[in-house]
C-alpha cells in the first residue's frame, strides 16, 4: 500500500463546505474593506483562494465571470467590487495580496494577521460607475426598442389575418 502524503493545505478541522463558506465570507470581507484581521492559519489559507479569483477575473470571459459567481456564492456587489478593484490595478501579474502579522490574541494567544491587498486604492471611481450605468441604459433602450417592434399575426378562425400589437 502507498503511504498517505499529507494535504498541502491547512484542513483547519473542519469539512470543505464549511470551509468554502468561511472563504466566501472572508474574501466578501476583505472586498467590502480592503483588508481583514484574522489568524495566521486562516489568512495563509484564504490568501491562495483570493489570488486565484483575482487571477480569474484578470482574464475577462464571461465563463471566469459565472466561475467567479460560483465560488462567492452568488454576491452581486463583491463580484462587481473584485472586478472594479482589478482594473484599477494593471500592472501586477500575482502577489495581489499579503499577510500582515499582528501578534497575538488577547483571548487565546492565537497569532494574528491583517490580510491586505497590495496595492492601496481608493473606493471605486466615479468614472468607473458612469461606464456601468451607461452599459445598463444602452442595454434597456435597445430592449425597449425590440419590444416595440415586435408584432404579431393572428389568424381567425374563418381565416381572416388580424395585426395585434
């Protein structure tokens, strides 16, 4: 029988469910505020995470999109948050994040860390929200427009053609 190698990664106690619901709220976290305190163990297993998803979104397609929505469980505003944060950073291909460590815990002496992205940048520019909402009004106006002339064909039962809007 082969030996059982060890996981590279922490296993932190606890099934992987519980463990990518952790992430999921960590990373919505740390793009809502720009950095997180939390403990070492768990900031040196949550850092891999975020750089693969900033990895993701760097690469633009819709598919990294909706892979990006799966793992943060569907979080419209962090999605958009990652995707604004990302390109306003360009010229950075990995290290988007490190690990700051703090001491330790008053509680529990366990060792802290602040987790942080790399590059400081401030809240999301008003540039970057005008593009957005002039996407979503072009977008509702050319819906408007097919709705509008859109027409359909009715035919009676004696076989007359009827035009109904």
């Amino acid at each position: 029988m082969a030996k059982r190698q060890a996981s590279r990664r922490a296993r932190k106690n606890s099934k992987e469910s519980v463990r990518l619901a952790l992430a999921r709220g960590l990373v919505r976290a740390l793009v809502a505020h720009g950095a997180i305190e939390i403990s070492e163990a768990h900031a040196k297993v949550l850092k891999p995470f975020v750089d693969k998803l900033v990895t993701r979104v760097r690469e633009g397609s819709p598919a990294s999109r909706r892979l990006i929505f799966a793992r943060l469980g569907q979080d419209k505003e962090a999605v958009e948050g990652l995707f604004v944060r990302v390109s306003q950073v360009k010229g950075r291909t990995s290290g988007f994040t490190r690990i700051v460590k703090l001491g330790s815990r008053i509680g529990d002496r366990a060792p802290m860390a602040r987790l942080e992205w790399v590059d400081k940048i401030s809240k999301p520019t008003a540039s970057a929200v005008e593009v957005k909402s002039k996407k979503l009004k072009v977008k509702s106006e050319k819906t408007e427009e097919t709705s509008e002339t859109k027409k359909t064909v009715k035919i009676s039962k004696k076989g007359s053609q009827k035009l109904a809007k």
